[in-house]
C-alpha cells in the first residue's frame, strides 16, 4: 500500500517529527510505499493564490502549480497526517495544505445540482492524524468538543472520500509530558500503524 505522510512542523528536531518518523518506520517494516511529504522542508505556501480561489467555480479547476502535491496524492491509497494542535486548530501550513491541494476536481467535486459535494478521494482507504496538543484530555474533549477531529472526520474525511478507515491519536498534555510519556506514546503509534492493512 502506498500511504502519503504529511509532516506540519516547523522544527526539525520536534516531537512531531519523531512521531513522523515513527510512523514512516513501522509503515515501511509492514512493506508499505512511504511517500513523505514535510510541508516546511519543502517551503509549501500555505496562501490560496486568486487564481485558485476563482478556480473553485470552473472547470477544469485551477491546480497546476500543485500538479505534483495533487498526483501524489491521488496516487496514495491512505493519507497519514502528523502535526500539533495551536488554538484547538491546525497549523497555517497543514490548513494551506487542505486549502489548496484537497481542492475540487482532486478531492472533490461540487454537485452541480447544489448543496452537496461528491467525493473524488475514492482511492484514500485510510485517514490516519497523529497529533499532540498542550491541553489536558478534558479541556480537548469536554470543554472544547474536540475540534480537530470533528473538522477532520466529519468534513475533510466523510467529503472527500466513502467507506474509508478513520483514527487519530493525540498525546494530550503535551507541554508537561515527560520523557517516559512521550516514549510511550511513540511505542503506541508504532503499535497502531503497524496495524494497517
């Protein structure tokens, strides 16, 4: 299976990308194609340029300076996302990514009837979100509802592509974890994606 592994981080010796890492080793060991994709090391620009924005309304939809961010996606058969939570959101740089590379004609396509969007992601068959965030289980979940992953599941997932496996795994608290927690958590994610069939 080929699953593209898309790193949000500014920093190259973050937490974030150990968890990257982790994850591209256990794909790799369970004979999966890793194609890995760090946002920051490959300078994305987050900013839907004008002619992007008018493309949303007309086919065939503007995308070519993205050519190689939207085949490499189609090309994959799951989508592995790593990054932290700032503000109970996403960083710039991944929204930039959703923004412009899950756009129409890629990951969609407008109903031309109205209201609804028809999924073009047909060859995602998992969307997998390794993530961490500062706050505390109960302030993600119960005060906040857990956006992140409402955002994820039930917009970018359920819009863009049916019958696809779905998980996300957070280690909360991340600003007062220590050295065993974080270690732990990294045996988890290397449990769990190991797991991918």
């Amino acid at each position: 299976m080929r699953i593209l592994l898309v790193l949000a981080h500014p920093l190259e010796d973050s937490f974030a990308a150990a968890v990257a890492d982790t994850a591209r080793k256990a794909l790799q060991a369970g004979g999966h194609e890793v194609d890995w994709l760090d946002l920051y090391r490959v300078d994305f620009d987050p900013r839907l340029s004008p002619a992007e924005r008018r493309g949303y309304f007309t086919e065939p939809y503007e995308v070519s300076g993205l050519s190689d961010m939207t085949s490499r996606l189609k090309a994959a058969d799951g989508l592995v996302l790593v990054f932290p939570q700032w503000w109970f959101n996403f960083p710039a740089i991944l929204k930039g990514f959703f923004d412009r590379v899950l756009a129409p004609g890629i990951a969609f396509r407008p109903d031309p009837a109205g209201g609804r969007i028809l999924p073009q992601l047909t060859n995602i068959r998992h969307f997998w979100a390794l993530t961490t965030t500062g706050s505390p289980w109960w302030v993600v979940h119960l005060y906040m509802g857990n956006p992140v992953r409402r955002l994820l599941k039930r917009g970018i997932a359920n819009f863009c592509s049916k019958r696809l496996s779905f998980r996300m795994l957070t280690l909360h608290d991340m600003d007062r974890a220590t050295d065993a927690k974080r270690k732990a958590h990294l045996a988890r994610v290397s449990k769990a994606v190991a797991a991918i069939r």
